[in-house]
C-alpha cells in the first residue's frame, strides 16, 4: 500500500467549508466538556478556533466595523445614529404620534427621506410617511366615575387604537377634510361589559361614528370596583 502524507495533500476548492464544520464540531465538543468541568485548556482551546475561524463562541464576537474612520488625533466624535421606524410599522411602536414626529425630525437628515439606509453591506429600507400613513383617530381625554381607573380604560385603548384608524377609510367617500373631535359616552356594567353607548359631541359623520361605536362595544372592561355600573367619556381626535 502507498503511503501519502496529508500535509502534502492540496485541498480542493468545493470542500472548503469542511473546515469550518470541523472547527464548529469541535467547539461545541469542547463546550460540552467545560460545562461538566470547567478547565482553562479548553477555553484557551475554543477561543483560538474562533479566532481563527472566524466563528462565534462563548468567548469571542462578531464586532462590526466601518471603513471610515471615526476616532481622529485620540478625540472621539459622537455620531447621531438615524432610527427611522420600518416600512408598514405604525409610529404607535415608539408611543403616541407627537413624540414620534419630534423623533424623526431630530434625525440628522430629513424626515421626508425614503428610500435605502446603507450601513456595511445591510440594506435596510424605510419610509418614514408610510410609518405615520393611516393614523387619523387618536385617543384624547377620558373620564371615569364610579371604580374605574383612568390609565387602566388609557391603556386598554391605547392597544385598540391600531384596530379604530381603519373606520376613518371604511365608509365611502373622502374624508380628507373631516377634522375635529367626537366624544362618546359609555356604560360598563359590573362584569367589565359595555351595556350602552352613544355619541356625547358628533363628528357628522354617521358612518364613521357607528364604526367607532362598533368597535367601542365589543371591548372587554376592567371590572368596576363595588359591583356597580360605571360611566367612561371617551374623546377622540380626527385629524
């Protein structure tokens, strides 16, 4: 039988990436034995085969880095990093729309820019108006009596605000000048229902009112202390 030595042996190309799973295969072998008994060798081990690898262990990271240099004569420079919101995601996702718009226009480029934001080799595409596109219906003033907690009602629809917006376009017609605000009363029985609601201050607009009312009924309540109804005035704004 002829004798080859490995070291002379030239790899191919296509098997390149045997390499790696060695090297993750053994990483992870490693990692299995420190758990049971940890032991410096292995971690020094483990740390070398990431490094040399270029593979993520439990003793080395991915750092990312940038062709331009941002540190000049040993003076670190701050850097306004933009954080536009993702195409399709409601500004809700950073809170109420006034905070998101002073967001936005705080960025170092302007707030009407879409398009692509380049960082290394990731893409990410974002359009700020498409964030704010669709939210015409914001929560305004609310008013409890009898065992009910304002931030309890604020909160519950503050988390229905997503599924309100939609009634501003459901109706036929244009509301693009539909402005104002419309206040709705409500009686929450003891089992945290609503019995009863009707529009306190109207926005003439029928159709988008019976929407709202729609949605508004079919709200479950926190349950009012004492066993008795409860009265809520809920405002909203139309923008």
């Amino acid at each position: 039988m002829k004798k080859v030595d490995v070291a002379k042996v030239k790899p191919l190309r296509t098997n390149s990436a045997l390499r790696y799973l060695w090297a993750r295969h053994r990483i992870a072998v490693l990692s299995d034995y420190n758990n049971l008994r940890s032991q410096d060798e292995h971690v020094r081990e483990v740390t070398n085969l990431g490094l040399t690898y270029n593979l993520l262990t439990r003793y080395t990271s991915f750092v990312a880095i940038d062709t331009q240099i941002r540190v000049k004569d040993g003076q670190a420079v701050t850097v306004k990093q933009p954080l536009p919101l993702p195409q399709g995601v409601s500004d809700y996702a950073v809170g109420h729309q006034s905070f998101a718009k002073r967001a936005l226009s705080s960025a170092p480029f302007s707030s009407t820019m879409a398009g692509k934001a380049k960082v290394g080799e990731l893409h990410l595409e974002c359009k700020d108006e498409e964030a704010i596109k669709g939210i015409h219906i914001e929560l305004g003033n609310i008013v409890v009596q009898n065992g009910l907690s304002k931030s309890s009602i604020q909160r519950l629809l503050e988390k229905q605000m997503r599924s309100i917006n939609p009634c501003y376009e459901q109706a036929p017609g244009s509301r693009s000048n539909l402005k104002g605000e419309v206040i709705f009363k409500l009686i929450i029985d003891s089992q945290g229902e609503v019995t009863k609601v009707h529009v306190a201050s109207t926005s003439k607009d029928k159709e988008l009112e019976r929407c709202i009312m729609k949605k508004l009924k079919k709200l479950h309540f926190p349950v009012p202390k004492g066993g008795k109804n409860a009265k809520v005035t809920i405002s909203f704004i139309l923008k």
